[in-house]
C-alpha cells in the first residue's frame, strides 16, 4: 500500500470512529431539544384532528428494518395521534413483507397506555401482494381483497372493521414510507375516489412530495425524523424522535465540518502544487 | 363475484384447478414459439386493455351498457388473481435462489459457506415462520418436543433478534460512507458546486434543532423571521427543490407513459422472445 493510500484508509477510520463515537454519545446522553412544527406536519396533524370517529384510518406500512430509524418514529407518533383520538385504524402493508409486523409492535407496545385493545380499536391487514391492481380492488371491496387479519381472524368478524366496506368507509390513508409508494395512492385512491391523504417518509424522500402537497393531493408531509419530533410536539408525547435529534444534529454538523475541512486541505494542495511549479 | 367453498368441495376445486393450469401449461408448452409469442402478446394487450378501460372509461355514463363501466365489477377479481400470479413469483424466486445456491455448495465454488447460510436462514424462517404463524402463542405442546410458547421465541429471535438487527446494520452502514464521502468528493470547483453547497449547508442546519438555534435571535415575525435557517430551508426546500421535483416528475411520467405504451403493444426490444432468439 502507497503511502498516500494508507494515509487515506487512515482517515477514512478516523471520520468512521468520530461518527460512530459522537452518535452513540448523543443517543446515551440526548440533551432536549424546541421544535416549532413545519406547516406541512400541522397541516397533517389537524386534518386528523378534524377526522370523523365512525371511519378506519389506513395506516399504509411500506418499510421494513432499513429505514426503521426514521419510519419507526413516524409510525409511533401516528399511532399516539390515532389512540389520543380515538379513531380506529388499520395496519397494511403491501410494499415491503415485515413492515406490519414492525408497526404491529409498536401498536402493541403504545396500546396498554391508552387502554386500547387489538380488534377493537385496530386492526392489523398484514401484506398483501398484487401491487397497484390491488389497490384498486381494495377501494372497492376491502373484506373481499383483505379477507383475514394477521392472526387469521376472519376481517368480518373483526369488530374494528364493522360497518367497513369500500373506500367510502376510509376516512383516510396515511402512507409511512421509505420508498416511491405514494404514487399508487394518489393514482387509484386520492384521483379517483378524493380519499384524504397524509404522508410520512424519510428526509430523502420528502421534496418529491412536495408538489403533491402544493396542489393539494396530500394533506400534509411529516419528513424524516425531525418530522416525527415535530409531530410528537404536537401530540404532546415524548418519542424516539425528539429523543434522536441530538444525534441527528451532531451527525448533520459533523459532516459540514468534514466538507469544510475536505475543501480546506483541497486549497492547500492546490497552493503546494502552484508553489511548487510557479 | 366468487362465492367461497369450504369443506370437500374446496379440496376438489383446488385439485381440478391444478390439474387444469398443469395441462394448459404443458399444452402451451408443445406450441411452437411463434405461436407462444402470439399469445403472450395477445394476452399482454388485453391485460393492458382492461385496465385502460377501467380507468379511461367514466363510472357511470348514459351511452355505456347498463350505463355503467362494464370492466369496474372484474376488477376484484382481477386483483385477487393478480395476487395468486404474484405468490407464483415468490416460489419463483425461492426455486431460483435454491438452484444458484446449490450448485455453489455442490461444486464448492468460492464463498460457498455463504450459501450455507443462505440455506440455513431461508429453511428455519420460513419453517418457523409459518409454524408460529398457525400455532396459539401458549405453553400447549407443538411438536418435535418443542412447546408453541417456544416456537413463537424461536421465531421472535430470528426476526427481531436477527433480521431487523441485520438489515438495520446494513442500512446504517450508509451513513459511514456518506460522511467519508462529504470529506473525499464534495469539493468547491466551480460556481455551481459553491451554490449547492450554501444550500446543502443550510437545509441540513435547518432540518435540525441545534442549526435552527443558530438563528433563533432574529425575530419570530415579520420581515427578518424569513432568514431564520427553518425558513431559509423551508423557501429552498418548497420553491427552488419543488420545481426541479416536478420537471423531474414531468419527465419521468412521460417516459413511463411512452414505456408503458411499448410494453403494452409490445414494440420493446428484448420484450419475451427476442433475448433468447438473439442468443440463439
């Protein structure tokens, strides 16, 4: 290995340790944080307010272990939101395999708080297969395309699903996701049917949902994890997500510093080099 | 549509619709390959047709039949049958996985032991997978001396103590090499990389609480509140981002409408037979 090789794995090392040392510091000692919530996520968060009681929200579950980090948050600050409320709602995935089983445990560790039980007060549809068809089928016969819940339970002998037919009986879906899925919805739900809209994915994702919400095709956007902190200010709970903003800062500052200092050591080479051939 | 079956009759159903695709399949299978192509073309136009129609096609109009859609009421079970061709790409997948795996431990190639692990995880999740799946979680005995209270464990442990922990691991791996990357390749060379830059700053020091601290002195309203960093973000983010997001969707929806076209009248190269005539 060249010595200019090995001083590069070198630092490679180095900027791997700061970052690993400097998130497990903060994720140990978190010091708290203000957040004034963005209009995107109050925009979300009063539309559910204003929800009626006597329809099932779809918690539309597309992620899995890979973008846990940032969807987990959403999810728990949704499901807060949702048993604060009292509104019934469904688990269903339809993109990614474990991400109902993910939300599944996070309902059931939220539930016995607010004395809520499973069947009742939701209900988990598990995966289903078949894409975008699917979704067109589901909005017109939901028992039909459903058939049973995670545990095998027939959907009809579900109480949580009484009275719940067809899109008519939707009073939203929320999309928590981690990858392009809110396409379909808008498509074969929102465009067709006006069914409302909420959509929470990670910080890569939220401009492209952007357009999406200025025209008024979602109701609103919480964006990454700094989206769930905000949005557990305003369900007045403490969550994973104020708890990680700590840590999330000092990654975002870290990597500013390595990108000033990159350019910095990129100016003195450039001065060396004209120095040395001037 | 369909009335559900139970009891005997299901059985005999399921038989007869077995034994009736493994016919067609092996009919299909003596055509000549002009004439599979044929049909796979045909099949895909009316497959593309119906949904067109279902879409295009108002809900309800004087002048279709009945006044409604005709093609609304198949949609159902269309997708209830889209969802059996979907569980036939799992198996697939599984039948493909196994193949390419077992030749590499039969002719120990190279990170062979890999394809070991590969057999091992796939067989114990789905075999527990399935078996927590139709067992009550309770201390009543299951099978193979073991309780289903500890089917379920066993089955807790490979998913969450294993692949949720696995796949997080495997995704929080980016973040080590974007930060490696940020020092390497985000260099100032031109007066464009300075612009994205001052806004890659901003927009990461605005998504976080200790960047929105930076400007908490200036006022909450009026004029100045607009350079606080969440505002600052916020206008980048919502006026300069978004335009570019809808040319990019812009585009990106008619090509995939131009695309959709080809695949539908099946004018894209490569499309079903021609790959395996060009090996040929």
């Amino acid at each position: 290995m060249t010595g200019e090789r090995a001083g590069a794995e070198r630092t490679r090392h180095i900027i791997f340790a700061a970052l690993w040392v400097l998130i497990l510091a903060t994720l140990i000692w978190p010091v708290p944080t203000r957040m004034k919530p963005s209009p995107a996520v109050r925009s979300l968060h009063n539309t559910i307010e204003t929800l009626p009681r006597n329809k099932l929200v779809i918690l539309s579950v597309s992620w899995d272990v890979g973008t846990r980090g940032e969807n987990g948050p959403q999810t728990s600050a949704l499901i807060n939101h949702l048993f604060k409320g009292g509104h019934r709602f469904a688990i269903f995935g339809w993109v990614f395999q474990p991400g109902p089983m993910l939300a599944e445990q996070i309902a059931d560790s939220l539930a016995p708080r607010y004395g809520k039980h499973y069947g009742t007060d939701w209900v988990n549809w598990g995966f289903k297969a078949g894409g975008s068809p699917m979704l067109q089928a589901l909005a017109k016969d939901i028992p039909g395309v459903i058939v049973e819940d995670l545990n095998h339970t027939s959907i009809t002998r579900i109480p949580a699903m009484a009275g719940v037919k067809d899109w008519h009986d939707i009073g939203m879906v929320i999309d928590i996701t981690g990858t392009s899925s809110l396409d379909s919805w808008v498509a074969f739900w929102q465009g067709v049917y006006g069914v409302p809209l909420g959509y929470a994915c990670t910080g890569v994702m939220g401009p492209e949902s952007f357009p999406y919400l200025d025209a008024g095709q979602i109701k609103g956007v919480v964006n990454g994890l700094v989206g769930s902190a905000e949005y557990e200010v305003l369900v007045g709970v403490s969550g994973q997500g104020q708890q990680r903003m700590t840590s999330q800062s000092a990654a975002h500052v870290l990597i500013i510093v390595l990108i000033i200092a990159g350019n910095l050591l990129m100016l003195r080479d450039r001065k060396r080099r004209a120095k040395a051939g001037g | 549509m369909f009335v559900p079956v139970h009891g005997i009759k299901f059985w005999i159903y399921i038989a007869a619709a077995t034994g009736g695709w493994v016919a067609l399949l092996a009919l299909l299978h003596l055509l000549p390959a002009r004439h599979k192509r044929a049909l796979t073309v045909g099949l895909t136009f009316l497959a593309g047709l119906f949904y067109s129609l279902e879409f295009y096609l108002p809900a309800k109009a004087r002048w279709l039949p009945h006044g409604k859609n005709p093609v609304s009421p198949l949609v159902v079970p269309m997708g209830s049958a889209l969802n059996v061709v979907f569980g036939f790409t799992i198996a697939l997948g599984l039948i493909n996985l196994a193949l390419i795996h077992g030749r590499n431990v039969a002719r120990r190639r190279a990170g062979w032991h890999n394809s070991v692990a590969f057999f091992a995880a796939m067989i114990s999740m789905v075999v527990f997978g399935l078996w927590q799946s139709y067992t009550p979680d309770s201390g009543k005995p299951a099978a193979l001396g073991l309780s289903c209270a500890q089917v379920h464990r066993v089955y807790d442990v490979l998913f969450t103590g294993l692949f949720q922990a696995l796949g997080a691991t495997v995704f929080s791996i980016l973040a080590f090499y974007m930060a490696s990357a940020a020092f390497r390749a985000f260099r100032i060379r031109a007066a464009e990389a300075a612009f994205m830059m001052a806004s890659a700053f901003i927009v990461m020091l605005g998504q976080v609480p200790i960047g929105r601290a930076l400007t908490n002195w200036l006022p909450r309203h009026g004029t100045l509140s607009q350079f606080r960093l969440q505002e600052l973000m916020n206008w980048i983010l919502n006026s300069w981002s978004m335009a570019g997001v809808r040319a990019v969707a812009f585009g990106i929806a008619v090509g995939g409408l131009s695309m959709s076209l080809r695949i539908w009248l099946s004018l894209e190269r490569g499309s079903f037979f021609e790959m395996r005539e060009t090996k040929r």
